[in-house]
C-alpha cells in the first residue's frame, strides 16, 4: 500500500519505529496521501 526508500538501513529502521509508535489514523494518511486508491504496489516494486 505505502513505501518509502532509503539507502541506509538505519535510517530506514528509524522511520520504521517512528511510523510504527504513530496512531492507526496518521498511518492511514499516511497511506492515503501516496496511495489514495489503495493499490497494491507489488508489481511496481518487483521490477
């Protein structure tokens, strides 16, 4: 649904416990600003 990119691992791993001590709502926007369809972004990922 949502991704975000980064070129170090630490500093992917920080937003990934910032995102994951956020509200259930503030991940939903979250979603919803970069992804408002809710497509599954698989296949854009894989390549």
């Amino acid at each position: 649904m949502w991704y975000e990119r980064y070129k170090r691992m630490d500093e992917a791993i920080a937003r990934e416990k910032q995102i994951k001590a956020g509200s259930r709502k503030n991940k939903l926007a979250l979603i919803e600003a970069l992804n408002p369809n809710w497509r599954d972004l698989y296949e854009e990922l894989a390549q």
